[in-house]
C-alpha cells in the first residue's frame, strides 16, 4: 500500500520552465503522487494527462497541507513558506552550502524540515546540521542535465554578449565533466580557438590565463576560500574578458561573483563580464524536462521517499 504523499508544485523560480515529471514516466511509483494545477502547463501537458496516470491534482496550498513530502525543482520561494509544515520533507535542488544556505539556516532548521538536495555528484540530507550521503542514488545520475546546463550558459551567454566566436576567439573551458563537455561542445562549433583545462593542466591555464576572450567554468568547489579563479587571477585578465560560470557557483568558484537571471544574465565589473545564471538550462526546458523527468523518475520518485527520511536514523 502507499502511504508516502509525495507532492509536485510548479516551481515559481524566476524564469523556471522546466517540468521535473512528464506523464510518460509515471509507472509503478511507490508513492502517492498530488500534483499542483498548471504543473505541466509549460509544455502543454493538462492536468487530465497527470489524472489519468493515477495522480491527484489540487491547488498549491493543498499540496502542501497534505504531503509529507514536496518536489519543488528549484529553491523554496518565501511565497511559499507560510505553506510549509513542520518536519515536511522538501526534495529537489535545494543547494543548502550555496544558493539555498538562507532558506536552510533561516527556515529549514527552525521548521525541522528535512531536506534532499538531489545534487549530480554528491546528493545528501541535511536535517537539523546533520548530512546524510545518499548511496543509493549515483554520481552523475542526471548528468545530462548538466550537460544541458553547459550548452544553455555558453550559448545564452554568446547571444546576450553580442559575440559570434571566430577562429581568433581564445576560449578556456575548465574542467571535463558533463557541465564542462556541454560548454564545449557549443564553443567548438564555432570554429574557435577552445582548451579544456583539467585537473593536471590547471597550472598551464593560469599561465596563459591573460591570453583568454572567454573563460567558461565547469567547477563547483565546497567552501568559499577555495576559489577557482582568485581576485589575484581576475586582476591578470585582460580588458572585456567573459566569465561564463556555467556551474553557476557564485562567489565561491570564482572570486566575488554574483548570481545573474536569465532576464538580466550579464553583468559588467572591473572591464570584465560576468554571466552567473543558476538555471540556465531552463531555457532549453523541452529537453531539459525530458532528461530530468527520466532521471528523477528512475532514481527518486519511483521508490518510497521515506527511505530519504530513514538516512536520518534516530535524529529527530
């Protein structure tokens, strides 16, 4: 019998499109699905087509009243804290060290909320200061997403700087996971003159880091002192240099930067430019939906989300 209610909401990030859960991919889940109204309204998908997949569709507001567990793809909006029940389980990219440190410090551990940070590489949950490792959930499980997230930073970043890179075009793509090939993959269509830096060619890189018209990071790093690019390094770029962190780890990965939007993506400092956006593949959200609802699907909804809670042990 099911007994976990595990509820979607349409996530109200600015700009956020994406639809973590498609109707093709409900099958056998272990938990009983409420789904918010409009929840696939982005790609044309009716709350009829979730209806008949067994789940059950109510308001905003009802969700949240009678899940112990809620998806939000995207951070938690303080529209939506008077909504939150104390000790709720909230799943998705929730980034407790990065971007979602103040819902996590100010309203997560007053609440006793238990929070799944659904994270490619390292996935855990965070209750109360505790962190639980989720082993059951492989490194890289939704790589592709992150693959989508390098092509929708370079790409969005090339257009809103009015750029067509060219052969004489100098291009620097740090590190080679699935973020970094995504970036690559869109730099080297171009023609340009594009080199992935790894681990063991980093020092190569900050020798000849004057030389570079774009610098494209694929880095996350665990605390703020352990900076990829420093201030140091920043002063040494030439005159109009392009940041493109499409990690979008800001003011940790490259010292002093700032999250954009994909609104307003590109921001001017110092003679240098920088494009930050934390949901960049949003705007290829077609795709994007697809690779996460298949992901998610096979690795989180499928089986009882208690399991996520049972990591916890005896911390209350």
């Amino acid at each position: 019998m099911k007994t976990v209610k595990l509820g979607f909401i349409v996530p109200n990030f600015p700009n956020e499109k994406r639809v973590a859960l498609l109707p093709q991919h409900i099958e056998d889940f272990e938990n009983q699905l409420y789904v918010e109204t409009g929840f696939g309204a982005t790609l044309g998908i009716t709350d009829e087509e979730y209806a008949s997949k067994g789940c059950t569709i109510l308001d905003r507001s009802e969700i949240y009243k009678k899940c112990d567990a809620i998806f939000n793809l995207k951070l938690t909006q303080p529209s939506d804290y008077k909504y939150l029940k104390s000790g709720q389980m909230i799943l998705g990219w929730t980034h407790p060290f990065g971007s979602g440190a103040d819902f996590y410090n100010g309203i997560a551990k007053d609440l006793k909320l238990k929070i799944v940070d659904l994270d490619n590489i390292y996935p855990r949950v965070f209750h109360n200061g505790i962190i639980r490792n989720i082993n059951f959930i492989p490194k890289n499980f939704v790589w592709k997403n992150s693959f989508n997230a390098g092509y929708a930073s370079t790409q969005h970043a090339l257009l809103c700087f009015g750029l067509v890179p060219d052969s004489n075009t100098k291009i620097a793509v740090l590190a080679s996971g699935s973020v970094s090939q995504g970036a690559y993959y869109v730099a080297s269509k171009y023609g340009s003159d594009v080199r992935m830096f790894y681990r063991k060619t980093m020092n190569e890189f900050y020798d000849s880091i004057d030389s570079f018209d774009i610098i494209i990071n694929g880095i996350e790093v665990d605390n703020d002192n352990d900076h990829i690019i420093s201030s140091r390094d920043l002063d040494l770029l030439k005159k109009n240099t392009l940041i493109i962190d499409a990690a979008a780890d800001a003011g940790r990965a490259i010292y002093g930067t700032k999250y954009t939007s994909i609104d307003n993506p590109i921001y001017k400092e110092n003679e240098l430019y920088f494009y930050v956006v934390n949901n960049a593949p949003s705007i290829i959200y077609r795709k994007s939906s697809f690779d996460i609802s298949k992901s998610f699907s096979n690795w989180v909804y499928k089986y009882d989300v208690k399991r996520f809670g049972d990591l916890l042990g005896a911390i209350k």
